[in-house]
C-alpha cells in the first residue's frame, strides 16, 4: 500500500518557469510533510517542510501548499534554474518515521 | 558541525555473504533510522534506534538488523545477501526521539552502496 503517491515521474521545465510537483497521502496521523531534494551520488537533502496546520510556506523560490481536507501537498519552485536539477521527494512523517513518495526527476532546461 | 556519515561508500559482496554498515550521527543527535533506496521501490524505512534501542521497525525480513550505541553510531547488518539487496542504504539522524511530534527534522548521510553479485 503506497501511502504517498507523488506525480509526475518527470519534469521538465524551461529556465525561469515554476516547476510543480504534487503529493497525496492517506494516513491523517501524519504530522509533518517535508521535501527533499537529492543529486545523483549524494544522501537527499531537506529543502522545506510544513506541518499541517500551515497552508503554505515559502522559503525563497520553494513554496509548499499545503490542503489538509484534500490530503494533498505540493512543491513549487519559483524561477527554476538548471541547478534545481535533481530529484525531489515528498514524504510524510508519523513519530519519526518518514513515508516517502517515488521521486519526480526534474530537468530545468537552459 | 560535520553531517552524518556514513561508511564505507562502496561495498560490493557475493550472494550468501553478510555486511556491516556504519552510520555516525550529527553531533548532538540520538535518533538514527535507516533507509534503503532501489530505483523500484524507492526509500523504504528499515528501522530507527533511540538511546540503544530499536523503537521502530519497517517491513524487512529478520536478515536485516541493526544496532545502536552509546556514543549514537549505529550499525546495520544483512546477512545471507540476496541480489534484491543491492541498493543505496540511508541513514538519517534527528533530535527527536521517537513518539514524539515536532519539527526535528531527519538529515541524511550520502549513503553506502551496496552491490550484491
């Protein structure tokens, strides 16, 4: 049972435009979603989290909306940049256990 | 203060054999909790250690088991490797401690990765 399904797969999206990346989760235990980004060879990075009694967050070009009746949260990255190239995940956390989505493997064209 | 690390990088084993990975923990953190990342199944929770113990565990057969110490370090052993068991394997550490809730957020190491032949 997959409790965080993230789409797309893939992502392109041209220099300078708004890449979207969109989760859904099941389990309303969850208290705490954050998103991680990760380079070929390295370990993922956090790069923004919410809790759910927050509907957005923005932290510089990443944006998390967050809508707890739908059970859905998104990623936006504002002004994409060749270097936002990486994969991203989603995941949500219950006690510390995080649940991961399968990854969106964004390419930011020059 | 130095991130989690993790050792060896690299690590390339025979089917039947067993390994130890090693993971140390941002200074300061007890939580630890390992992952596994295939490109099929994505990252799977293994299991987290708090002050020794083993407070979680994921849905992985008995193979795979881990430890913790006092100084925070763990350890995570397979044994009987399969060629499934060839991934990328996490570890992550945080301040919180398991049952809790709060914004402590989970910093993961680069990761060893385990080839199986």
């Amino acid at each position: 049972q997959q409790q965080v399904k993230q789409s797309p797969q893939s992502l392109i999206v041209q220099k300078g435009g708004i890449s979207i990346i969109n989760c859904a989760y099941e389990n309303t235990a969850f208290d705490y979603f954050p998103w991680y980004q990760q380079f070929p060879g390295k370990g993922p990075a956090l790069l923004i989290a919410i809790r759910p009694d927050v509907s957005e967050k923005k932290e510089g070009r990443f944006t998390i909306s967050f809508n707890k009746s739908a059970k859905q949260f998104s990623l936006h990255i504002m002004d994409s940049q060749p270097g936002d190239s990486a994969t991203y995940f989603c995941a949500a956390r219950r006690y510390s256990t995080l649940t991961f989505g399968k990854g969106t493997m964004l390419l930011v064209s020059p | 203060k130095a991130g989690v690390t993790q050792t060896p990088r690299y690590l390339i084993k025979t089917r039947g054999q067993q390994v130890t990975l090693s993971c140390s923990p941002i200074s300061g953190h007890r939580s630890v909790s390992w992952y596994q990342q295939t490109p099929g199944q994505g990252l799977q929770f293994l299991f987290e250690y708090f002050s020794e113990t083993q407070r979680n565990k994921g849905n992985f057969p008995g193979r795979f088991s881990g430890r913790q110490f006092s100084n925070s370090r763990s350890e995570m052993n397979v044994s009987t490797l399969e060629l499934g068991d060839s991934a990328l394997y996490l570890c992550a550490s945080s301040l919180s401690p398991p049952g809790t809730s709060g914004n402590y957020e989970q910093y993961f190491g680069p990761g060893t990765r385990l080839t199986v032949t």
